[in-house]
C-alpha cells in the first residue's frame, strides 16, 4: 500500500496593526497549512508578537511599504523552496479560512493562479465597494483579458511554477490586479472559484475614495506601461480632434468678422501638437514593448 503523499501548502498573508485578529486567523489556516508566514508590515501594535505566539513564521518590515511589498517579501521567501500551493489571504479576517481547500484545488488540478471571487455574495458588500470593484474589474479585464468577476479578491492561490515566473513591482494594493496581468503576460492558467466575504466593520484602516484613487491611477500606469499604443493614442486623438474642432471655430469666427480669435487659435494649436506628440509616443513605446517580448 503507497502512502499518500500530502502536498506543501504555504498560507501567507501580509498584516497591518491587525492584532485583534491575526491570532485567531493564524491559529485556524494552521489546519490547512505545512507552514503559515505572516508580513508585518510596519505595525504599531502586537501583531508580530501574537501571530509568533499562534506559531507563525514572521518577517517583519520596520516601517510601511504596502501591501505590494508585502506579497513580494512573501515570493521572495518561499522561491527557494517553493510549495506545491501558495495561498495568500488577508489579514483582517474577511475571508473564510475553511474555504482554503476550494481555493487551492484548482492549483492542484493545473492551474496558476486562482482568484477567490466574492460575486455571489456581492448584495453583502457595501455598495460604494461594488462599484469601486467593478470599475478595478474591467480595468482588469481590459489589461489582462482574463475573464474574471473580482479582480481585487486578497484571497488566492499561486502555483510553484507561477511563484517562479511572476515578477511584481506594484508596492500598494493594486498589486493585485499586476498579479493577474503578470499571469497573462507569461501564458500561465488563471481561473477563479466562489468565495464568502465578511465584512466587520472595523477591517480597513484606509479611507476608500483616497484608497480607490490610489489604485485606480496606479492601474492606469500599469495600462500605459503594459498598452502605450491604446493609452496614449486615445488620449492623442481625443486632444487632436478637440483641437481640430477648436480650429473649426476659429475658422467660423473669422469668416464672419475677419478677426482672428488668437486664444482659441492658440488652444487649437497646442491641442494638436499635443495630441499628435501623444499619438506618435503610443507609437513608438508600443514597437518598443513588442521587441521586448
């Protein structure tokens, strides 16, 4: 009789002041997990000493970095010897720990990297959070092509073979959507399976129009970076076209009075330059990231 081999499963998550929770949440993933690896990520309470004590691995960062430094810290550790399953899950108790198994089964059956989506439960989420999550999805969506319902989902599951290949930058929360772009980017399998959500109240420290703002232009960098020809093509041909239509009506002005309106005419000109300046940076950026590849 062979005996079963068990896989290697990592459960990391990156934490900030949460030692209400933290205890609690390592001592229940435990079940789960070979190992438990928590990120301190510059907290001012006792979220190092009670994850250590509920028998977590602890890296510690002396100040804040982000939760984008976190994950990394998180890949960097592991890559020497890397697990069969590496699930990352937040550190404020939002997500299920029981629900660990349904998010690492897609790995273990061939996949990358596997989103835990909170779609079913959307009617649960408060409703200034859905919308911020649908405008990150089809960003998302638009970046990657992936075809998923919850893009910003801190609940996950990464292959061995994804912790090797995938290689971040993003240091806040729009580490998130990078993962998925990186995971396209390098033909990996993604795929994503329902998940619960718990929202209590007190989980997030960050005020969320600034927070929303925050990822949202970080997401749009990553479109620039990742599809310069469409980011700054559309934006060129927007501004040519105002410009032109600028142009138009000076042209009307002049036609009727002989008077040349010179701050339209002016505006009519630097829109175009600036447009098709844009236009041609598109250009160039794009045949430079396809020699890249």
């Amino acid at each position: 009789m062979t005996e079963t081999i068990r896989p290697k499963i990592v459960v990391a998550m990156p934490a900030y002041n949460e030692e209400r929770y933290i205890g609690s949440l390592v001592l229940k993933v435990k079940k789960y997990a070979t190992e438990v690896i928590v990120v301190d990520d510059g907290s001012t309470d006792g979220t190092s000493e009670i994850a250590r004590l509920a028998g977590a691995t602890v890296v510690r960062q002396t100040r804040r970095k982000g939760k984008g430094t976190a994950i990394q810290k998180i890949l960097n550790k592991v890559k020497d010897e890397p697990p069969d399953v590496l699930v990352l899950i937040d550190a404020d108790f939002q997500h299920n720990p029981d629900e660990i198994p349904s998010v690492i089964k897609p790995v273990l059956d061939g996949f990358d990297l596997v989103i835990g989506s909170r779609r079913a439960q959307a009617r649960k989420t408060p409703r200034y959070r859905r919308f911020g999550q649908k405008v990150f999805l089809n960003l998302s969506r638009f970046l990657s092509k992936a075809k998923l319902t919850d893009s910003e989902s801190g609940f996950r599951a990464i292959s061995k073979k994804a912790i090797s290949e995938m290689h971040l930058k993003e240091n806040g929360f729009a580490v998130e959507t990078e993962m998925i772009a990186e995971a396209n980017d390098k033909g990996l399998k993604v795929t994503e399976v329902p998940i619960s959500n718990i929202y209590t109240g007190d989980g997030s420290t960050l005020n969320p129009f600034t927070h929303g703002l925050e990822v949202m232009s970080r997401i749009m960098t990553m479109i620039s970076e990742r599809k310069p020809l469409f980011f700054f093509g559309t934006a060129g041909a927007v501004l040519t076209i105002l410009g032109l239509i600028a142009g138009v009506r000076v042209l009307q002005i002049f036609s009727q009075s002989s008077v040349i309106p010179v701050g339209t005419t002016m505006i009519s000109i630097a829109l175009v330059i600036i447009g098709m300046f844009s236009i041609f940076t598109g250009i160039i950026l794009h045949v430079l990231t396809r020699r890249q590849v």
